[in-house]
C-alpha cells in the first residue's frame, strides 16, 4: 500500500510517497481502507520541523480518516468488516491508503454521508466538542463567542452549539459573514474593523480559535464567571486557570469514538453538516497542503484515495 511521509522537517516539497507492507490490526483495532483524508493547518505545522513537541521521522501526517472497515482486531465487537467509519487516530498517520486504528476512536459514518467528505469531520468536531462541552457543560441557552467561526473548527463549533441550543456570536471578515450566518451563528462581527469597547459583557463561552483574544479585547465580553477556551495559543499556560473571574482552559484534541459518534448522530439527523473548501486527490496532497497553508480558508480541504 501507499503512504505519504517525509523523512526530513521542512515543506510540503518534503513529502513522498511510499510503498510499505499492509499493516494487520491488533486487539481492539480496526483496518480500514482509507477512502478520505482530512487536511488540517496541524499537518503542515508538525511537517515544519517548528512545533512545540516534535513528532519522529519520518513523519506520516494526517489527523482526519473515513473509510470501509476490511479487518477486525481481536475483542473488537462493535464494528465488522464492510462499516463505513471516520476516525481521528491521534495527529499523526492519516496520509495512507490503508490504517490500523483503535476502534475506541471510530465511530460509523451516517448513511447520507460521502466518505471524503466524512474525513473533514473528526478532528474538527472533536476539537470544538472537547472544548464546549466533552466535561458535561450544558451549553443550551449560553452565549459563545466563536473566534475565527468560518475555519475548520469554527465551523464546526458554529453548528455544534446551535444543534445544543445554545446562542453563537461568530468573528469573521466581512467576506465570510453571510457563510458564517448560514451556518447558525446569530451575530457576525469582525472586530479588526468594529472595536470590542463598548459592547456588552455578555458572553458566557469565547472558544479562542486564533489565540489572540486577549490582545484584541475579546476577554473584556466574557462576563464574570465566564469561561475562555483556548485552542490556538496559550501553549505555555497551565490547563486550566482564573483571571478577573473568568475560566481559562487549555484544549488539546483527543481521540474520542463516543463523542465523534454523537457528532455523526447531529450529522445524520441534519443538524450538522460538513464543510469543504477544496477537493483534492491522494497524489495532490503536497498541493493540498499549500491550499491550507495560504489561510483564509473556508471550512476544510480533503483528498479522496481511490
């Protein structure tokens, strides 16, 4: 089977492919046949060579698979040969065309789903529920504040809340306004252009996507009380702390079957759906990887594998 992988830190120019041995499942794995992969901004940041822990070479990035299960590890019970599944496998590995994963981090792919675009899902979703509500937080009836809402995660994040009932105030350019409303998001604002002084202190969650809330002002709307989520930035703040009353949480995406399979159930009740920005193929990977690179991406770039 073929993988892509660098074996040196650099660019997407680094990336090759490779013939390697099928791989067999153990016990509590699956194998699947990968049909879709996921590009995230996390693939080309490990693939520098600059990230705060760095993953061995060579490196098969890849943190977003969905596909058809073709072996059963021994134990495993709730999955058979022939489901459609996605998973996220951990930040690293996804970028082949076959996989051995543990089946306690998939969860099956609702029917009205194509596979491709089910692997722009789990590490997405799963980042936006860890962060909102995977420590029991009943979010119906709070306000979120979404920063940067029309990204992989804020898209997801956007959807998640209001299928929980929850209210969404979205930050986006004024060109991704009208798709971040179609998504749910009750308010849109970019606050490059529209300062935050002077807006009310009413919002109970800011999921922080850019890791610059505090320097842009954000954290003046959350009220007291109030919780700040942070995915990007914060890398050297302790997990969880308080400032002027308010809740400081570190977010770091982990594999979750049961949460990506509550996820797939918002999906096929169509309270949910996937977000693609681009198509490419399995080859076109390295390309793939230069679209996200670029920024100003609108929801996720995938790769098909035939």
């Amino acid at each position: 089977m073929r993988i892509i992988r660098a074996h040196g830190f650099g660019g997407p120019d680094q990336l090759v492919i490779d013939e390697v041995p099928l791989p067999d499942p153990g016990p509590g794995q699956l194998r699947l046949r990968v049909r879709g992969i996921g590009i995230n901004p996390v693939d080309w940041k490990l693939l520098s060579g600059k990230a705060p822990v760095l993953p061995s070479l060579p490196l098969v990035p890849g943190g977003d698979v969905a596909g058809v299960v073709d072996a059963v590890g021994e134990g495993v019970a709730a999955f058979a040969v022939g489901d459609r599944v996605m998973a996220h496998p951990g930040l690293t590995g996804g970028y082949a065309e076959a996989l051995v994963v543990d089946a306690s981090a998939c969860a099956i792919v609702p029917t009205s789903l194509d596979l491709v675009d089910a692997a722009s899902l789990p590490l997405v979703a799963l980042t936006a529920w860890q962060g909102l509500v995977a420590d029991g937080r009943d979010i119906a009836g709070l306000h979120v504040l979404v920063h940067n809402a029309a990204g992989g995660v804020g898209t997801a994040a956007v959807q998640i809340v209001k299928a929980l009932g929850g209210r969404v105030t979205g930050t986006a350019s004024f060109g991704n306004s009208d798709y971040v409303r179609s998504l749910g998001a009750d308010d849109v604002v970019d606050f490059r252009v529209d300062a935050p002084d002077g807006r009310r202190r009413d919002i109970d969650i800011l999921l922080d996507l850019v890791g610059n809330s505090k320097e842009t002002g954000l954290w003046s709307l959350v009220r007291s009380g109030g919780s700040v989520i942070r995915v990007a930035g914060g890398a050297d703040a302790p997990n969880a702390a308080e400032e002027d009353g308010i809740r400081a949480y570190k977010v770091r995406v982990r594999p979750n079957g049961e949460q990506l399979a509550r996820i797939a159930a918002l999906v096929g009740e169509g309270r949910m759906r996937p977000e693609i920005a681009q198509h490419f193929t399995f080859d076109q990977i390295p390309d793939a990887l230069r679209a996200s690179m670029s920024g100003h991406i609108r929801g996720k770039i995938v790769a098909s594998v035939k």
